[in-house]
C-alpha cells in the first residue's frame, strides 16, 4: 500500500466484520465496579478474573480466532507479551480502556505501572526509529516528547484489548508496539524495519528475567504448591504460580 497510512483499515475486520483489536471480554469494567464497591480482593478477584458468561455463549460476537487465542493463553503460563501494530511510533502499556466509560481519552494506569512504563521504555529506548534523533512526528501526536511511551488510554480508548485482556486473566503483562509510521511499508522497506526493531525485541524478552522468581513449595513434601497466590504489598494485583 505504500507510505503513511495508506490503506490502513486493510485486514482489519474479519470476513465477518469483527475487529479482533477490541474482541476480548472486557474484565476491566467487572473490577472497576468492584473496587468502586469495596469488593477487591477479599470477594472479588484482582487477577484471574473470570471470563463473563455472556462472552461464552455461542450467539456471542467473538470470533473464532479470538477463542483460539485465549484457549491458547489458559493453557500456557505465559508472563510477558507484546503484539505489533503499525501506523505509529509508540509504545502503549495498559490499560487501554478509560475507566471513566463515556472518555474518549484519560490516563488510566494499572497496579502495576512502574513495571509496565519500564518494559515500554526498554522498546522505546533501543528501537532504531523511535531513538532517533532526526526522527520526525509520524502525523499529529507528538510521542517523542513522553519518551516514546504512552498509558494506551490516554492515547484512544480500547475496550476489549488483548492487552487489558491478558494482565487481569492471565499472569501475562503485554504491550502493544506500534512499529513504524507505515501502516504497510514497502517490501524494500523490510529489511530496514528489521534492524529497527532487532535489537529491541530482544531486550524486551529478555525481560523475562526481572522480578522474583522460583518454586513455592510445601515445608513437609517439598513438592510445588500449583496456584499458589502471590501478593506484593502495596500493589492491588496478585499473580500465581
């Protein structure tokens, strides 16, 4: 398609018109209402938080290829994750949805925001194009003066990311990596968008590496404990082994 955003909205919705960017069970209104009625942690989940029933039901405007990627999230313990758009230079970290529902844009942060901003700055920083200094405004949003890192709700509302989706189902923190100001560049263009983003994909996952790690284990067995809670003082968002 060529340079900018010419034609952007190409494979965006599937054969049957459903935009998998917003196709998740949105859990993030569930725990707003929860916490707004004092029901987190101890009635209340702050994490696995159960996909609604609505959302399970055949008649449901989910498509198959989002089933078959939240099947694949529950049966492999994944904890970080990013997906790659284009059409930008920035990378966005959760929330994408705004908790003030009717909010087209507003700063909404998760329990765990001085990770989420750290793992954003780590892509942004090491990312070719974004590190540039000659580097240009892609169209109007003026991302480099915010480091190359944005709230994603602070940019556009998303209701129903993957993203959201993944940090309150799952143990997975994700991001969203919008890599080049192309929507579709140029096969010759290829090669170059490669070396932009190499080395910064790799530092990403290495992240992996971060935080505490190891075996919770029963004192008199020795054996792991499966779905052990873990909470960190401070941050209203467990994770499990």
């Amino acid at each position: 398609q060529g340079s900018e955003l010419s034609g952007w909205a190409m494979g965006r919705w599937t054969y049957e018109g459903i935009d998998l960017n917003h196709n998740f069970a949105d859990l993030n209104t569930a725990l707003w209402d929860a916490e707004d009625n004092d029901l987190v942690p101890h009635e209340f989940p702050n994490h696995y938080i159960p996909i609604p029933e609505y959302y399970t039901f055949a008649n449901a405007t989910v498509a198959p290829e989002t089933r078959a990627v939240i099947d694949w999230m529950q049966r492999y313990p994944f904890v970080l994750s990013a997906n790659l758009h284009g059409g930008e230079l920035v990378v966005t970290y959760p929330f994408d949805m705004t908790r003030t529902y009717w909010k087209a844009q507003e700063l909404t942060p998760t329990a765990d925001d001085g990770v989420f901003r750290w793992l954003a700055t780590v892509y942004a920083t090491s990312n070719l194009a974004m590190a540039s200094e000659e580097r240009r405004l892609c169209h109007y949003d003026d991302f480099i003066r915010f480091g190359n890192i944005i709230n994603g709700a602070n940019w556009h509302t998303v209701p129903g990311s993957m993203n959201d989706f993944s940090y309150l189902h799952t143990n997975c923190f994700e991001i969203t990596v919008e890599l080049s100001c192309d929507k579709f560049p140029h096969a010759s263009e290829l090669p170059a968008e490669w070396e932009n983003n190499r080395e910064s994909l790799l530092l990403y996952m290495e992240q992996v590496h971060r935080g505490i790690k190891g075996v919770v284990r029963d004192t008199d067995t020795e054996q792991g404990i499966a779905n052990a809670i873990i909470s960190v003082d401070g941050i209203n968002h467990d994770v499990r082994t």
